[in-house]
C-alpha cells in the first residue's frame, strides 16, 4: 500500500495519483540542477483501507476541519 519514487512513473496515476506519478518521473529521469529523495509515497488503495479502517466519515473531517480557514494556513 506503499511504493517508492524509484518505482513510479507516470502511467501510475491512477494508484498513486497525479502529484506522486510527477515526482516519480522526475526522480527516475535523474535531471541535472532537480534533486528529489528517493521516498514513499502511500498509494490510493492504501489511503482509501486506512480511511475505511478508521471510519473516518465526511462528518468526521468536517469536525476536524471545524474553525480552519484557509487563510490561516
């Protein structure tokens, strides 16, 4: 439920999404001046077992996220 960079590229968007298939590219292309740490990112099967798991509802983010705007961040 996780991968690592180095094993990602970008006709994986559909499991890891589009921000980790782009740094997986960039990472394996080895490009001059752009250096990325080989990392882990957690697939969307793996995100959507740990939400499930946790019955983490959208009433339970909306709680969470409760008097957080978006200007404070």
């Amino acid at each position: 439920m996780t991968l690592w960079l180095r094993d990602i590229s970008l006709d994986m968007i559909p499991q890891v999404g589009g921000k980790n298939a782009s740094l997986g590219a960039m990472f394996n292309a080895g490009l001059d001046g752009i250096r990325i740490p080989d990392a882990f990112v957690v697939t969307v099967d793996g995100f959507d077992h740990f939400i499930r798991h946790n019955t983490i509802t959208d009433a339970t983010c909306a709680r969470i996220l409760e008097g957080v705007f978006p200007k404070d961040l």
